[in-house]
C-alpha cells in the first residue's frame, strides 16, 4: 500500500527490521516545503543513529538502478561470466546513472519482475514496483528499504554482485551521463571514503549548464537494441510520467543521497527528499546537501 501524505517521525522500535533499537537520535529541522525521509545505520552495531520517517514511500529515481544491478548479478549466479557489454552497462548507470543503460537492462531482465524478485530476496517492506512498468524510476521505495538494499549488497550478496556495485559506486563521477552535477548530498558533506548512488527526477532531460568533468567521464551508452529502444524513450526516470501513483507524490521534484561512508563502509546513509515547486536542481542539491550536513552531525555520537 502506498504511503498516506501525513508525515510523522516513526517509533524506535521499527528499526527492529535492520537491527537492534536504539536511543532515539537528535532531531533535524528539516528545511520549510521539504518532505524528507531518512536513515542512519550503523553497521557494527545495526542500530540506527539517526531517522525520520523512514518508512515513508518515495519515487525511487535512479536510487531503482541498485535493484536492476542487484538482480542482474545474483540471478547470473557466481560462476557465470558476466558479457562484456552488460559489465560496461553496468558500470555506466552505477557509475554515472545511464539512463539508456538502466533502460536496457530493465527491459532485458522482466521491466517490473525485477522488484518482484528483489522484495522477497532482500526483504523489502516498502518497496512497491511501477503502476506502468515502462516508468522504472516511479518505482516507489522508502530510506529503510534502500538501508536495507546496501545492507544485503555489503553482507548477503554474492560476492561478485558486492565487489562489482561497490567498485562503481566508490567511483561515481562528478557529472551524470546526462550533464547533471550528482555530487551533492554526501560526497559534498564527507570526505574520505564514500560510495553513493544518487537520484533525481523532474528536473528536465539535461541542464541548462552541463556539468563539467573532463577527468572522470564516463561515456553513455547510445547503441540501444530490440525492446530497449521503446524503453529509453518512453521511460525516461527522471521526466515527469503522465499519471499519478496513487498515494505517491509524482509532482514534485524528488532529490535522493545515498551511499556508505567510512572504513569498510562503517555508515549507511540514506536521505530522501521531495522538494518545494518550482525549485531549481542547484537549489535542490544546496538544499539536500545542508540537509546531509545536518543529518550527518545528528548521528555523531555525543
């Protein structure tokens, strides 16, 4: 069932589901016309250092493309070699959220079945697939679940399946595959070791300015085939779909941090975020990225 709209700051005891309760962590004020959804994990202990609403269900944006690769690599199983070709369309969604490639590998792989398997395969709660499966970014997640998601890839999966989404994800470029600058949120707010996939949607097809990074493109994948091509252009994640997901907000901008942070991925962090209309994406990933901030230094131990 889809989240109602009435946000409330959700009880200690839901974070039975990826670990050990704890003390409820400081609050964060989060900024006005921003509806936010977030979870602070810690791996050694489980608990959670910082939360809100973090059952609450968001389009996913590209924060999807971890299930696609997830499913693409355990359902390949460990001794089957991975072709060429889907290696480098891995790397580019992971790397710089391709579009096309995400595109092709969701039609490839079942469109919707890919949600389908991974619920049950990594324990999902509020994961729920597309009402058209053409739209794979209106895929409706919430920050447990993704916590979740980085969970099973860095303890449960195979692993190939780790080594290849955590290689990437350490490695995301500055820039998107479609001109977009996806370094807001965590890589802007922490240093030293990270690794993020990062999500937008309805801020157009491209920038006004493209974002410049010439030291670590990544070249987007442009030969689509067969189906793919009707994916590409009729599922584009981050354009606004034409219908409405019942009791899910398709109409405002959403803006998505997530990743790990520290030596062997000590944090998991996830922050979802819709934001107020009519708000530009710098002022979006300037929002997001304080919001990060302030998160970040509510979870700190006192």
């Amino acid at each position: 069932m889809r989240s109602v709209a009435v946000l409330v700051a959700t009880a200690a005891t839901t974070i039975s589901l990826v670990g050990p309760a704890s003390a409820e962590p400081a609050p964060v004020r989060i900024p006005d016309g921003v509806t936010a959804g977030y979870l602070v994990l810690d791996r050694t202990t489980g608990q959670a250092r910082a939360k809100l609403n973090e059952q609450f269900q968001f389009r996913s944006a590209s924060l999807v493309k971890l299930l696609i690769a997830i499913d693409y690599l355990e359902r390949l199983g460990p001794d089957a070699q991975v072709p060429e070709e889907d290696l480098g369309r891995l790397q580019r969604m992971l790397r710089s959220s391709d579009d096309y490639a995400a595109s092709e590998l969701w039609v490839l792989n079942g469109w919707n079945k890919i949600i389908e398997r991974s619920v049950p395969r990594i324990g999902l709660r509020d994961t729920e697939p597309p009402v058209d499966r053409r739209f794979w970014g209106y895929t409706a997640i919430s920050a447990r679940d993704v916590a979740r998601t980085y969970q099973f890839i860095l303890d449960k999966a195979q692993p190939r399946t780790r080594d290849v989404i955590m290689t990437n994800l350490r490695q995301a470029t500055k820039c998107a595959a479609d001109g977009f600058d996806q370094h807001f949120g965590i890589p802007r707010v922490l240093g030293g070791r990270w690794a993020i996939k990062q999500g937008w949607s309805g801020f157009g097809e491209a920038p006004e300015v493209r974002c410049v990074d010439q030291k670590r493109a990544v070249s987007r994948s442009r030969a689509l085939s067969g189906e793919a091509q009707d994916a590409e252009k009729d599922a584009p994640s981050r354009l606004q779909a034409p219908f409405v997901e019942e009791g899910l907000d398709t109409k405002r901008r959403a803006m998505h941090t997530s990743g790990t942070h520290g030596k062997g991925d000590q944090d998991i962090i996830v922050i979802l975020s819709l934001q107020p209309e009519g708000t530009s994406y710098d002022e979006s990933a300037n929002r997001l990225t304080a919001l990060t901030k302030a998160v970040h230094l509510a979870s700190q131990p006192a």
